[in-house]
C-alpha cells in the first residue's frame, strides 16, 4: 500500500498552510506524514532543512505514541516544546498527518492553537477526500511502465 | 510504504537498516553519506548517546535522479541495535520499504544476528509485514576481521530464501554501494510490481 498525493489535494494543502504562516504569525508551517515524509512547508524554509526536520518531527510523534500506548493512552495528539528564540508545535491531525509550526516571539501560542485547531479541520477534509480517492483514482500506473534500464540508469554513475 | 507525490513528480521510499548491535548499520550510512555528491544527499541526522551509540535512529536522504519524470528519493534509516531498544525500533519499521539486514560475521555474534534477525520479523509481523514479501537484502559485514563465520554458513541462517547478498567491510566502504544499489532496484521493482497488480 503506498501513500498517493495527487495535485489537486497538494494544492489546496499548499492554500492552508500559506494561510496558517500569515494568521498565526508563524515562521514556518510544515505537514508530514506519519512516516516522516514532508509533504508541504511554508514560511520561512529558505534555510531550514525541511526534509531532516520531517524526519525528526514523525520520529517524536511516534516516540509520543509508543508512550501513549504504554500508559494505554490512545494518543498524545499536541506536542508543545519551548525554545529561547523558536518554538514548535506540534498536531497530529486525523491520525494521519503532522501539522508542526514554529514560530517566535512574534506569535503566541494561544493564537497558534486557536489557528491549527481551524487549520486540523481544513485538513481533514482535504485527507479524508484523499483518501476516498485513491481506490477509484488512476493509482501508480507510470510505475507499471519502468522499465530493468530505467531502473539501472539510476546507478550509472 | 511509498510517498508518490504527482504534484511534485517524486517518488519517496524508506529503507531501514536492521541488524544486532555494532554490527555496522551507522557506518554504512556514514560510508554513502561520504561518498555521494553533495547534490544527491542531505544531512545526515544521528540520534546517538554520548557513546556514539545510535539512540532513536540515524537518518539519511538521498536523491537517485529520475525515472519517468519523477525525482527518486530514498530516505535511509538505521535502528538502534541494542537489544533493549526493541520500542525505538518497532517505531522505525513503520511504513517501511525496503529493509537491509546487517549482519556481523564475527562467529561470537552468530547468535546476535539470529535473534536480531527474528527480531526483526516479530516487529514488521506486528505491523502486518512479512519479511519474505519485502525487498530484503542481506549484507556480511566486517569480512576483514579474524575469527568470521564462513559465509556459506552466515547465508543457510540468516538468508535461507536466497535474497540479495553482499560481504562487505562497511569501515572502508566495500559492498556498501551494492548493498544499497540491490535494495533499491529491489524496491523500485516492487513499485512496479504493485502498480502492474
């Protein structure tokens, strides 16, 4: 089972996560999925290496969630963690997708709450569309047509 | 679990690096992390103790070029090896692509390696996984060291259903690039497999 992200969807993730950057004053807002791929970033990346802290991001989520099912929690959804000039927060959204945003002292974190929580909504729209999708959808037909030689040229080098 | 993204052209796959402790799975990421263009590769991210010993997980992301139009990329994970970082590691596997199996051929870690290697069942078992249905490569690790399991031996108990493998002396980079290059293709081929099905 693979995970598909289709245009459509990516762009209108794109619209929420530019619009959570601008309401909640953040520097950067990223969704990744739960396996710590990145799959949109706005705000501030230009210097960020997004795909490492994707990576990080999904490996606290799922630290979080090994956690909640010791103690026979179903899960520790927000994560909140304070930096001297930075801090994140974090959301699972859905069980599906991370929502981290970072932000400074130009935010707070009431308004960060207040707009992720607006923001989780708008997206568990999108995903849950997404996922109705993707058995009637055209799945991952350009990969039937690979060829042994295009696999090869990848390490031709 | 492949991230096939269609609005940016990529195709993102996750191979994790499996084996019993010290046998070698964080220098065979630092060997590809060293040797690749800078243009291929990202940061290489290590969760270790203070000891150099990997913690959560070593992280490393590559670029492959492109196949079809779509940009590959392959994000490489190690687990910790220690046995009681069985948590850390069950974490790791979750949507897991491909899984390289390290193993030590000192004849003192034989056992480690069969119950890394069982280990390793159990946890994709316990998220559904059958090991013998992943792309799934073996390397013998350490070959320059005295006192090492013929690998005649290594191949009967750690890879008896005759998947990819490779000895290698991960310290100084042999059969590092073809352990990655098999586990690989063998993902991308699966890929296609799954989308002819």
């Amino acid at each position: 089972m693979n995970v598909v992200m289709y245009e459509d969807e990516l762009n209108q993730i794109q619209v929420v996560v530019d619009k959570l950057v601008r309401d909640a004053n953040a520097r950067v807002v990223c969704i990744v999925d739960k396996n710590g791929q990145l799959i949109a970033a706005s705000g501030e990346t230009e210097n960020l290496d997004t795909t490492s802290l994707a990576s990080l991001i999904a490996g606290t989520i799922a630290a979080m969630g090994g956690m909640a099912k010791l103690l026979k929690e179903n899960e520790f959804p927000t994560q909140f963690h304070e930096g001297v000039k930075a801090n994140i927060h974090i959301q699972l959204v859905g069980n599906r997708v991370i929502l981290a945003v970072i932000f400074d002292s130009r935010a707070t974190l009431g308004l960060v709450r207040l707009r992720v929580k607006r923001a989780s909504d708008e997206l568990n729209t999108i995903f849950e569309a997404l996922a109705k999708r993707i058995p009637s959808g055209t799945g991952v037909e350009p990969f039937a047509e690979i060829t042994d030689e295009d696999i090869d040229n990848l390490f031709n080098d | 679990m492949s991230f096939i993204n269609y609005g940016q052209r990529e195709i993102n796959c996750k191979i994790v690096y499996y084996g019993p402790g010290l046998c070698g799975k964080t220098t065979n990421l630092q060997w590809i992390y060293q040797r690749t263009a800078p243009e291929a590769k990202g940061k290489m991210i290590s969760l270790a103790t203070e000891q150099d010993r990997t913690l959560f997980f070593d992280f490393l992301p590559l670029s492959l070029g492109e196949i079809r139009g779509f940009k590959t990329r392959f994000h490489l994970y190690t687990v910790p090896g220690q046995v009681f970082y069985d948590a850390s590691r069950k974490l790791i596997l979750k949507g897991v692509d491909g899984v390289v199996f390290v193993a030590d051929s000192q004849i003192g870690r034989v056992e480690a390696n069969m119950e890394s290697l069982e280990n390793l069942q159990g946890n994709l078992a316990e998220q559904g996984y059958v090991l013998e249905k992943l792309p799934f490569v073996v390397q013998y690790n350490k070959r320059d060291l005295p006192d090492i399991a013929p690998v005649e031996e290594l191949r009967e108990l750690l890879n008896p259903t005759h998947n990819p493998d490779y000895e290698a002396v991960a310290s100084k980079g042999v059969g590092v690039f073809d352990t990655l290059k098999a586990v690989a293709k063998s993902v991308l081929t699966e890929l296609r497999r799954g989308a002819g099905a």
